[in-house]
C-alpha cells in the first residue's frame, strides 16, 4: 500500500520531470517567441522522439485508466480500444505523410489553415477551429480525471474520499496549468520519453506479477457473470465494429495528433514512425485486461470498494499497482500513469491554443505580431484546460471513456474536409461547411437523446441493427450532405473561386 516511501519516490521522479519539462527550452534550442518554435517544436523531431510523442498523444489516460474503467463496468465491449489502434495507423500511413508535404510546401501549422486555402474557404476554416477546440476539451477533461486517480490514491486515508476527490482535481488543474505555459511542446517531448518508459515497465510487471501469483485463473473464476467480461454479446457487434472503426479514423483529426505530426522534421519520419506505432497496442491490450484482472487479486478489489461507485472504476489500475508491487515501486507506477494524463493534456492544450490563434484570433487581429500569437497561444492553452474542468463533472469518471468518446463523434465530422482536401479540390465548399453543421449538432442531439437527457454515460444509440456508434451516424449524414451538395453546386457552377483552383499541393 501508499506510505511514505512511495510518495517520496513519486515526488522525486516528478522533480526529474519537471526538470525535463524546463530544459526542453534548452533542447533543439529555438525561438520560443515564435508559435511554430513554442507549439510544434520547430518541426524538427526526429523519429525517436516523434515515436515517444505521438506515443503521449495517443496513449494517454484513455488508455491507463478509461479503458480499464470501462471494462470493469461494462465488460467486452470495450476491448475495441485494442484494434481501433491498429487500423488507425494504416490509415495514417495513407493520409499524414501527404498533409505533411502539402503543409510544409504551404505553411500551414494546422488543419484549419490547410481547409481555409485548398477551399478558399475562411468559414470553414474557422468552423473547423472551432469544432477542433471543443472536441480536445472533453479529451482534456478525461485527462484531468486520469491525474485524479493517482492523486486519490496517493493522498487516500488524508480526510473524507469527496474532499480527497476534490483537493486531487485542484492540484490536477494547477499542475497541468503551469506545465504547458512555461515548457510549449519541446518540453513535453522529453517529458514523453519518461511517461513512455514508466508505463511500459509498470504494464509488463504487473502482468507477470498476476501471472505468477495465479491471478489470471482466478479473475476467470471469480469475475462476475452478470456482466460479459470474456465474451462479446451478439446484441453488441455492430457497436463493436462501429467504434473500433470510426474511433480509428477519428484519431488524427484531433488537432494534438496533427500538431505531433507535423513537429517531425520529414514525411518519411511521418509514415516511420507510424509503422512502429502499433507496438505500443500490445500494452494497450494487457492494460483492458486490468478491468478484469482484479478480480484475481483480493486486495486490489477490497481496496476498489472503498470508493463510490461513480469513481470505482478509475482506481482499478491504482488499486493493482498498490497491492502488487513494493511501495518503491508503486511510487515510481503511480507517477507513470499521472505524467501519462499530464503530457497528453499538455499537448493538447498547445494544439487547441494553436488553432484558436492561428484561426480565430487571427481572423479578428490579422496584423498580430509572432511573438502576440505565442503569448495568445500560452494564454488560452491555460484557458481551455480550466473549460475541460466543465466536461469532468457531466460524466461520472468511471465512465470517463465517453469524454474521448464525445470527442470522437465531434472531430469526426472535420474528416470528410480534411481527407476530401488531401485527395481533391472538386468538392464545394458550401457542401463541407453544410456537411459539418449537420454532422455536429445530429451527433450532439444523438448524443443527449441517447442518455435520455440525463448524465452521459454511453456514445451508443439504439437502431433497428442493435446500438452502434453515433459519430458513424453522424459522419455517414455529413458525408451524405456534403456529396449531394458538391453535385447541386456543379449543376448550378457554383465554384470555391479562383484562390482555390490556383492552389497547389
């Protein structure tokens, strides 16, 4: 259990972090007065450390604490998370070396600023922004909610589990806070490679420390029937291949993802890095596993107990690493999973702040100075981490996956003008911009119907094929809307103007 050797060595390592975060100004040293400098590291990472930061980005809280949470709630259905990232690369290794070259050919620091030229389109550039925005908030708030986790854990015992839940989400807020604003992406980079290597140790000794001590076969004897742990309903197919699927091709419209692809320094660091990407699902894999693991191990499950059902779920993965490994050990554990909710939000919070500068707040003061769009950028990065606090109390954290989920459904409907744009220019502007409007609020709408109003505690809607995902739905109508208007407007020679046909890939 916690005491204080664990906490000693979690404080410790966090100091050689912090100290990573701030000798990345230092690091490829360049003008952090510049946003492309601050917000995307020059775009001059190189392979290694892309592959640590694209492995921050994608690997996150989703994976350390919602995806075990979810499974020990709800069972099977959420082992999706395992394939979605596998297809997500071959899809990435098609699309990002292409929007690089055409990006760096261009200058363009985000998606918005590559949509505004190829369709000669500023409203749906700012659209796009806007939608972008939104959709990492609820990705920052799950986050947030993954930092808490360990902080209970740490400070458990301290006073009364609501004042430990509250007194953890402030320290969670105000830590991520001074993170991005004094370090941009060079120091999240290295703090990567450390969030990266701490997990990836605490996943394999955990597994074998279950393996040896006969946990598997107990877990598979003791889980209990009443929900599905090892089987997946029939009922449940088409919700299963409906979020592996769209959750793969959603991954790399969220603006952190492309603001890690575009740091790299060439295309060909672009498609490298995602071919080596995959190995990182492997640990994904065993980490759902913890949802039902725990069952195997007494003490984890008793010391689960101890939390409200509405939290329950987030201390699975704490509540193994705690009962298993020796306090030292666990310290070092605990620290992996919070470094692994704080870089990602870091990250994030760059890539939201990025966006708003570049295509909002520069659509309002076109004359501002590069060094205003980083202090921009810095301040609304902060900005936009105290907004995700908002989406950390409409989900209870033990479903927290829906917070990623929600995103999922919004960022969704930036694809049909983000990959049409990378293939063509034939596609009418007015039709994308129309695909998008219908897209986000049918999915929204869909979203607060599904859950009847209530709290959202599920991205699955009842159809007459059984549930399935509502981005699906809601990307196959934007994508309906935005072919159907693209042959109106060529009926009626309705064109994106000559900007757009002078544009060149």
């Amino acid at each position: 259990m916690i005491n204080s050797v664990s906490i000693t060595v979690f404080v410790a390592l966090f100091a050689i972090f912090v100290y990573l975060g701030f000798y990345g100004s230092r690091w490829r040293k360049g003008n952090l007065k510049q946003l492309k400098e601050w917000g995307m590291a020059g775009s001059r990472i190189g392979t290694t450390v892309g592959w640590f930061l694209l492995g921050a980005d994608i690997y996150t809280a989703y994976t350390f604490i919602a995806v075990p949470s979810s499974l020990y709630a709800k069972g099977s259905i959420f082992f999706f998370a395992a394939p979605y990232v596998i297809i997500t690369y071959a899809f990435a290794m098609w699309l990002m070396p292409k929007f690089w070259k055409i990006a760096n050919n261009n200058g363009h620091l985000t998606v918005a600023d590559f949509v505004r030229s190829v369709f000669n389109s500023r409203l749906l550039a700012v659209s796009i922004a806007v939608v972008g925005i939104v959709a990492e908030l609820p990705y920052i708030a799950l986050q947030i909610v993954g930092m808490q986790a360990v902080l209970i854990t740490l400070l458990h015992g301290v006073g009364a589990v609501n004042f430990i839940i509250e007194l953890s989400l402030i320290i969670s807020f105000i830590i991520l806070a001074a993170f991005t604003w004094t370090s941009g992406l060079r120091g999240a980079a290295l703090g990567s490679i450390m969030k990266d290597v701490l997990i990836l140790l605490t996943v394999i000794i955990v597994v074998l420390a279950v393996a040896v001590l006969g946990g598997f076969n107990s877990a598979l004897l003791t889980a209990p029937s009443t929900i599905s742990y090892f089987k997946l309903p029939p009922s449940l197919y088409n919700a299963y291949w409906s979020l592996f699927v769209l959750s793969a091709l959603a991954l790399y419209m969220y603006p952190h993802v492309v603001n890690g692809t575009l740091a790299q320094s060439d295309p060909k660091k672009v498609r490298k890095t995602a071919s080596l990407l995959p190995f990182y699902s492997l640990g994904l894999g065993f980490l759902a596993m913890f949802g039902f693991m725990i069952y195997g191990v007494p003490a984890a499950l008793k010391y689960v107990h101890l939390f409200p059902a509405s939290v329950q779920g987030t201390q699975v993965v704490p509540g193994l690493i705690i009962t298993l490994l020796p306090s030292w050990l666990s310290g070092a554990a605990l620290l992996g999973i919070f470094i692994g909710g704080l870089v990602p939000a870091a990250i994030m919070a760059i890539a939201a702040a990025n966006l708003f500068t570049r295509n909002i707040a520069k659509e309002i003061r076109p004359k501002m100075t590069p060094a205003g769009e980083t202090r921009t950028a810095q301040v609304f990065a902060v900005i936009f981490k105290f907004l995700a606090l908002g989406f950390v109390f409409i989900i209870p954290a033990t479903f927290a996956i829906q917070l990623q989920l929600f995103g999922g459904i919004l960022i969704l409907q930036i694809l049909p003008s983000f990959v049409f744009g990378v293939m063509t220019k034939r596609i009418n502007r007015y039709a994308l911009f129309l695909g998008l409007l219908v897209g986000v609020f049918l999915g929204i709408y869909m979203m607060v119907a599904a859950n009847h109003y209530a709290i959202w505690t599920t991205t699955l809607i009842a159809t007459g094929l059984g549930p399935v995902f509502i981005g699906m739905l809601a990307l196959l109508a934007n994508i309906a809307v935005v072919i159907v208007g693209s042959l109106v407007a060529k009926a009626f020679n309705v064109t994106n103007g000559a900007k757009a046909a002078a544009y060149k890939y």
